[in-house]
C-alpha cells in the first residue's frame, strides 16, 4: 500500500500557525483540526492547492493577500459613538455586539478602541487588510467514509467532528 497523501476525499488532519508580515502569530492551531479535502471545505483555495500531494509530517508555508485570504478592510464596517450611548457591558476592549441590518442580516462587531470618550466599533475580520502566512503540518491523512464525502463532515465514533 503506498504512502497516503492529501488529495479529493481524503480526511486530512493538520495543525496550523498563522503569522502576519512581521512573523507575529496571529492564530495557533497546536490539536489537529480535520477537514475532508477538497469537499468546499471552508479552507481558503490557495491553502488547499498548496496541501495538494502533501504526506503525513510535511510542512507547508503559504502566503495570502488580502484578496485571497481574509479581504481587504473596509472602513464602512466601523462604528463610532459616544461611550455614554454604549451599555455598559460593551464598554471594554473586545466586548463583542451583534447588530441586525433591514435586511436581516447579522454582523458582529468588536470593541477595538476607547479613547477621549468614544468607542469604536469595527466588523472586520482581525486580520482584514493583511498578508498572512500559513504555516501548516499534516499530522494525519485517511481515506473519506461515504458518509464524510456526501457530507463533508469529519466522522469520528459515529458523530461529526465539533469546528
């Protein structure tokens, strides 16, 4: 049997460190996260096509823009009030509220800065308008069940893997 390697339907297991242009970690995955490869997995493409043919205990570095990682910033998603008109349970660096649009909509926006008696609010993800690197290490590679294939759910003793 030949060594298995990361490709369509496979279930890959991996660890990850993403690092900003700087090297600053910005996220640190060190337990295995588990996606079925290449089943619209929420894995950005260009981190999936840099997996492809990959075996268990390689290492894969690659770089994302804005444009094709977490987006370019935009500042219309930001929110700025008076503190006073702010419940005081959000009065707090990285107190999180959900606002609703007319449509329907929801979005989540963080408290990033409280200054000279103002808040602000902004629904960016943190590391819109970088350029990331994803440093990624294949810990385990198997074949897909027919369930996780149709799904795109990882298994594991009969339930789906919690994201």
């Amino acid at each position: 049997m030949s060594e298995q390697k990361v490709e369509i339907n496979k279930v890959i297991s991996l660890t990850y460190v993403i690092v900003d242009e700087s090297g600053a970690v910005l996220e640190q995955y060190d337990l295995p996260i588990t996606y079925v490869h290449g089943n619209n997995s929420n894995m950005y493409p260009k981190v999936a096509d840099a997996l492809e043919g990959a075996k268990i205990g390689d290492e894969i570095e690659v770089s994302l823009k804005p444009a094709e990682g977490f987006g370019e910033r935009d500042p219309s998603l930001t929110f700025s009030d008076d503190i006073d008109n702010v419940p005081a349970e959000y009065r707090h660096i990285g107190a999180e509220a959900s606002f609703e649009n007319e449509q329907g909509e929801a979005m989540t926006m963080t408290v990033v800065k409280i200054e000279d008696g103002k808040i602000l609010l902004d629904g960016n993800h943190p590391f819109a308008g970088k350029t990331v690197t994803f440093k990624l290490r294949v810990k385990d590679i198997r074949d897909a069940l027919e369930e996780e294939v149709g799904s795109g759910e990882v298994m594991q003793k009969d339930k789906p893997v919690l994201h």
